[in-house]
C-alpha cells in the first residue's frame, strides 16, 4: 500500500537537489533568480504571447508577473483582486486568464475572478457551483473550463462552465479515486487526470475522458514511481510528467517522463537540468517546456526550459578522400568541408532540419558525384523531421577525366573524352587518316604513360581502363606523295637520257643484276656489262634494257624498275634514306612497315637473286610504284640527298616544296568566361585561316580567312554568344594547320 503523504505537513514545509547527467533531454537556465521572490504552489500560464507568475506559498501571495523570454520579470501588479493563496488553478479562456479556488492560509476557497491584462481581476463569482477546495485541478476543453477533483475532503467530483460564473456537475463521482494534487491536461481530444494522492497515498495511475462523464483508466501504474505536486504539459504531441514529491527518500524528484497514448511511458531524463523539487510549475511556450520555481527543502525562484527530447542525428559519406577541400554537405545553411565528418547534430524530436550534399565535387582531372543517400533519407538534398536517433549518408562515386589528344597536336578530333567511373572501361576511336593541303597523316597507335592500361593501342576503336586522371594519344605518322621521283620511261627518253653520265655504269656494274648485261630476253652468264668508257654506248644499253623488260621474266622485269630506282637515287630525284610506308594492308601505320630507299634496293636484289616469283613479283610492283610516285613517304626523314645541279631545273628544292610556315599562337585566359585574346605570329606571309568551332564540328565564326602579310596580329573572342562547353579553334595555312582546345565557363 502507497505510503500516505501528509498535504498539510508539505504546505507547512514546502524538497532535494540531484546532480544531472542528461543525454536524451536538454535543460538550459533562463534564470537562478527571476524578479519574483521564491515559492511554490503557484500558478503559471501562457498568454498574450507571455509567460505568466501569479501567487503561490511562502508566505500565502497575490502579486502577479510576466515575462517574454523566462529571464526578464515584470511585475503587473503586486495585489491582483483576489486574495494571497496557493494550491488554486489558473486557466486561460476567453481571451482571459481565470484564477479558481484555492487555500489562503485561513480557508478553502471557491471563487473565480478573471483579468485581461493581469492588473485588473473581476470576480465572477464568489461561490461556484463546486465546493471549496485546494490541489484540484482545472483545463479547457470543449469551449469551457473544466475543474477536477481536489481537497477539503478527497474529492473526485467534476465541473464545467462556458463562462466561470454558472457551474455544471458532470459527474459526482468520477471513476478514478477521490484524490488531490494531481495534475490534468487535454490531450488527443481528451481530458487527462494523472497522479495524484487518494486516501490511501500517492498515485501512479492514468485516466481519460472525452466528456467529464465517463473515465476509462489507460492504466493503474505508469512507469513512473507514486507521485504528488508534479507538473504536466502537452508538448510534441506528447504528455509529459516532470518532478514531484515521492513516498521515498529522495522524496524530490526531477525525472522526465513522456507517453503518446498514456498508456505506456517513456523515460526522457532520469536527473533533468534543475534540481530535484515539487510544487512547481510548468508550461509551454516559444516551442520551449519550462519549469518555474520549487520547493527543495527551500524555497527557490530559478527558472528553466528544454525544447524537449533530443535525438543524434549524424551525417557522413562513403567514397570520398581528403584530396577534396570544399564543401561536401550543407545543413541547415552552414556547410561542412570533408575532415568536418562524421558530423552529428542532437536535435530535438519534432524539429525539421534541412539538408544538401553538393553533386559534383571538382579537384583536377578527378571528381566525386553523389550517386544516393541512405539511412533516414533517401534524396540528396531534403528536409529530415526528427522523431528518432539515425544516420544519413551521402555516397559518393569517383570518376577520372580521360584527356584524348594527337601527335600531331590538333589534326582531328578522337572520340571518347570525357568522365569516367574509377577502374571502368572507357571507349575511345579516332580515324584512320586525314588528310590537310599536299599532307596526309595515316594512324600509327594509341599511347598513354602505361602502355598496359589500353586494351590494344595499335587499333583505331580501343578502350582504356581509368584508374586515374590520364591523356591517350593518337598518334599518326605524317604521309606525303613525293612528285620528284622519275620512271624508268624517263631514262628512255629525251629527258632522263642527257642525266645519264659514265659515273653511273661504273656504279651500276656493282650491283648483281647489272654485272653482266645481255638486252634481251636475259643476261646469260659470262655476258658484258654496262659499257664505261663511251657515254653514248650506255645510254643505249639503258635505253635498251629498260624498253626490253616486259611480263615474259619477271627476274628481268624487277631488275628494270630497281634500274630506275638506282638512277633516280643516283641523281637526287629521291634519297637513299627516305622512309617508304609499306603498308600491310590494314590502312594504319605499325611499326616495321618503314622502309628506307636503300632497304627497298637491297631487298629487291636478294628478291632478284635467290627470291620466289612472289617475291619477286611484291618488290617488282614497289619500286614500280616509287618511280611512278604512288607511294606514300613519311615526312620528316631526309626527302634530297644534295641540291639538284642547274641542270635539272625541273626538279624543285625540298625547302621549294615542304617548307612549314609554322605561327606562334596563344590564347588567353583558357578557359575563360566573358573574353579571351587571340595573339599570334606568321614568321611569312601567305593565305591564313582562322575559325572558331564547336564540339560537333560546326563553324561558329570565322577569324580570318584570306591574305595576311609577315607580322603580329590579336583579336578578341567574346563569350557573349557561346554557351557554356568545349570550342575548337583552328588555324590553317597551305602547311600548317592546328587545333587549340578552348573551354568558355
């Protein structure tokens, strides 16, 4: 059996002071001493947008006060109209505050005043229809005020009025026990009495009612222990029970407690900021609970507030490294760099907070992009409502940008630039030739810093994996179409026959094929070679050997194309070390498939001497094609062997015919976002182009395209009419052209 508690031995002596450790529920003091002298078994209400303090015990008070943030107090009046008591009730109805009730140290009472302002009090009446008491208890439901059990004798009987002047008796008899100094609030379109003390001593029990009339009890014992001159309030659509005085030692509580259907019960804080106490007060008001005033054995005026249960909410991120400095996650408009994570929040339960992880994190050649949140959100960015402990993290994927580039810089575009998911394949493709003025370049393969990482470099369609930030190269070999080379009908005639000089036999009879000469149809062993002590004689022995060849010896027919080759060799039409590309069939240029001059004669020899018709027939054809220049050469390698004599004026110089007017060019800023200068230099005069293009090929406008004398010349490229993206700007002379990459921001 509850142990009984002796009311009047409380009110005589209005209890103990804990030391807190608080996690689940924050308590911030607004005040050790508000401007109010200390008590208990006072009333508070919230009204006109104030805190309101009005009577109470210490000595018996009537003075009233208000506050805007639970630290300032002024007073409204030092005697309200009615007269110095505690243990009453105060509501607010009808845009009043009402005072019932009550013990004023002489006698029970049974009045009702009213205030707008808390200055002036008007009775509404001296005797209401209920009985005098104390410890009762009084809300506002259903458009009226409603006054509930309490003291004189146990009490259990309960009332209501729409205007505090005419009371009704809804029931005598409520079902819950005759009790006092409990605490009732509305709750879920229901009244609630909570604790208290019957005859037979403190209470645990909870009861409802949606009519005064009939009371159902949630239950007989709530989680928390027997209690009396606790407070309760409605707050974050909860009832909350907070302090008290206890049968047991220590008799002043400052636990916290919370239920959503009264039924079952939820410790917030077992040792709540303030001390340990009872016959204090409590409200709700700016979103805050506060506690004001106590009795802990002494009086006390502090005043304190929560914004209630707290929850830990923490954010982090998968897939990010330090490597990335800015910011990764806003919330609630402050933002958070990466060493600012995990970063945890405890924030109160009902409170909502806003969120953002920022999508595409930047750092060179390498970025981070927010492919989903999970935990208590699933978006990335949103609004997270607090109702429970949890997490939220934003996961990240690495991407790494794949840089395509050409050697020589610029003469076409390859495809396949771009981000890429780290260690995922990336397809890449260029185009097998192109071609520019006289020149074309021919693909020659793929290169990058690991040669390993490109799945096949030396094939145009390919892929490379990205396990970091890199540049691929398409590389081409530079082709062109030699026009100096002269065929074997040159040296027949009236041209290629005057060249002719006797140093050319006496070479010639070096060579295997020649040692021995026979016109036609062979050159039986033992025959005379080519004649080297009358010019005019071997003029005819050439004239006569190259005419002679024809389909019927295909020994006979090599022997007279690589007689060609040898004179051209021998009067600078061509040199000895010029690379020939003899392509193997596929259009692309692999290694090995460069032949010089000389390599081509000496194989040709050994194909004469000892080779298989096939073989025979292949460098046949090749020195044919030399002569007759179909073949492609590569450009760089040495194109003469010495300047043409006066006497082949018909031969043009190699700086006559390959000189590269190569101009200085730059561009700045790059990138840029509103204009960029274009400066460059032409060390000769000549036709010059300059267009602007976008990524898809088409011209968006042209720079110049016409005659400009040697100098140095600038012009201005305004971003107005761009949009944002990738633009080509190429440069064109009759042998030069490049690409120069620009970026507008």
């Amino acid at each position: 059996m509850p142990k009984k508690i002796n009311i009047f031995v409380i009110l005589a002596t209005l209890c103990s002071l804990l030391p807190v450790n608080l996690f689940a529920m924050e308590w911030t003091q607004a005040t050790a001493n508000a401007g109010w002298s200390a008590r208990a078994c006072h009333t508070s209400v919230v009204f006109d947008n104030k805190i309101w303090v009005m009577g109470g015990a210490g000595s018996y008070k009537n003075d009233v006060w208000y506050s805007t943030n639970g630290v300032t107090w002024i007073q409204a009046t030092a005697n309200a109209g009615w007269s110095a008591r505690s243990e009453y009730t105060s509501v607010v109805f009808d845009n009043k505050m009402w005072v019932m009730g009550g013990y004023d140290g002489s006698s029970l009472r049974n009045d009702v005043w009213y205030s707008s302002d808390g200055v002036t009090w008007t009775r509404a009446t001296a005797n209401a229809g209920w009985s005098a008491r104390y410890g009762h208890t009084s809300v506002v439901f259903d458009n009226k005020m409603w006054v509930m059990g309490g003291a004189g004798s146990y009490k259990n009987d309960v009332w209501y009025s729409a205007d505090g002047v005419n009371w009704t008796r809804a029931t005598a008899n409520a079902q819950w026990a005759a009790r006092v100094i409990h605490t009732s609030v509305v709750f879920d379109n229901k009244m609630w009495v909570i604790s208290g003390q019957d005859a037979s001593g403190a209470k645990n029990d909870v009861w409802y009612s949606s009519d005064g009339v009939n009371w159902t009890q949630a239950t007989a014992n709530a989680q928390w222990v027997e209690r009396v001159l606790h407070t309760s309030v409605v707050f974050d659509n909860k009832m909350w029970v907070m302090g008290g005085h206890i049968s047991g030692s220590p008799y002043y509580k400052n636990d916290v407690w919370y239920s959503t259907n009264g039924v079952n019960w939820t410790q917030a804080t077992a040792n709540a900021g303030w001390a340990g106490r009872y016959a204090h007060t409590s409200v709700v008001f700016d979103n805050k609970i506060w506690v004001i005033g106590r009795y802990d054995g002494s009086l006390k005026r502090d005043v304190w507030y929560s914004r209630g249960i707290t929850f830990t909410i923490t954010f982090n991120h998968t897939g990010l490294n330090s490597d990335f400095t800015g910011n990764v996650l806003n919330v609630d408009d402050t933002s958070y760099v990466y060493t600012d994570l995990p970063k945890s929040f405890n924030w109160v339960s009902g409170s909502s907070h806003t969120f953002q992880y920022y999508d595409t994190l930047s750092i060179t050649g390498k970025r981070y992009i927010w492919t989903s949140t999970s935990g208590l959100a699933l978006t990335k960015s949103g609004t997270i409502n607090v109702s429970d402990t949890g997490s939220v993290t934003g996961n990240y994927a690495t991407q790494y940008y794949l840089t395509l580039a050409t050697n020589p810089p610029g003469i076409t575009f390859p495809t396949g630039e771009g981000w890429y998911n780290a260690n995922t394949n990336a397809s890449i493709s260029t185009i097998a030739s192109v071609v520019s003025g006289t020149i074309t370049y021919f693909f020659s393969g793929w290169t990058t810093a690991v040669m390993g990482e490109i799945t096949n470099p030396m094939v145009l369609s390919t892929t490379v994996i990205m396990d970091e930030p890199k540049t691929v190269t398409a590389n081409y070999i530079t082709l062109f179409r030699p026009t100096t080379a002269k065929s074997k009908g040159f040296w027949t005639n009236n041209n290629g026959q005057p060249l002719l000089i006797l140093a050319d036999a006496i070479y010639l009879n070096t060579l295997p094929p020649y040692m021995t000469f026979t016109p036609y149809p062979k050159e039986p062993a033992g025959s005379t070679p080519f004649n080297t002590t009358v010019l005019s004689n071997f003029k005819k022995q050439v004239k006569d050997y190259l005419n002679n060849a024809n389909a019927v010896d295909m020994r006979y027919m090599l022997a007279a194309q690589l007689l060609a080759v040898e004179l051209d060799v021998r009067h600078n039409f061509l040199s000895a070390d010029q690379l020939v590309w003899l392509d193997n069939g596929n259009g692309i240029y692999e290694p090995g498939e460069g032949y010089t001059i000389t390599t081509i004669m000496n194989n040709s020899i050994t194909a004469w001497q000892t080779g298989t018709l096939t073989a025979r027939t292949y460098w046949k054809d090749v020195c044919d094609k030399i002569c007759n220049n179909l073949l492609w050469f590569i450009y760089g390698s040495s194109i003469w062997r010495a300047t043409p004599t006066p006497s082949q004026t018909n031969v043009a110089t190699m700086s006559e015919k390959t000189a590269t007017v190569i101009p200085t060019i730059n561009v700045s800023p790059n990138p840029f976002t509103t204009n960029a200068r274009i400066s460059y230099t032409l060390p000769a005069s000549g036709n010059i182009s300059i267009k602007l293009f976008d990524a898809s090929g088409r011209v968006i406008e042209t720079i110049n395209n016409g005659y400009l004398v040697q100098g140095t010349y600038s012009a201005n490229l305004s971003a107005n009419t761009l949009v944002k993206g990738i633009y080509f700007l190429r440069f064109e002379t009759q042998t030069y052209n490049n690409n120069i990459k620009l970026i507008v921001r």
